[in-house]
C-alpha cells in the first residue's frame, strides 16, 4: 500500500492544548482547533 504526504496550511489561534495520541502500531495523531475570525456569506444562495 503506497502513502503519500499531504500538506495543510492552518491560519488562526489554537483554541486548546494539543493532544498527542500514540497508535498501537507506533504512529502518533494530533488533536487541535483553531479559532479564526473570518466570516463567509454566500449571497449567490435562492432562498
């Protein structure tokens, strides 16, 4: 099975800590939220 690398780029203030989970096969998950401020309103909407 083939894994590739993803790339995100985040922007904003963490809400919370960072929790780190280890895997039982080794590899490690991250829990975050991020808070931002920007809003978005879709005006091309029918309502």
């Amino acid at each position: 099975m083939a894994f590739g690398l993803n790339r995100v780029e985040l922007i904003g203030r963490l809400g919370a800590d960072v929790t780190v989970n280890t895997l039982m096969g080794g590899g490690r998950v991250a829990n975050l939220s991020v808070a931002t401020d920007e809003s978005y309103i879709n005006r091309s909407r029918v309502s």
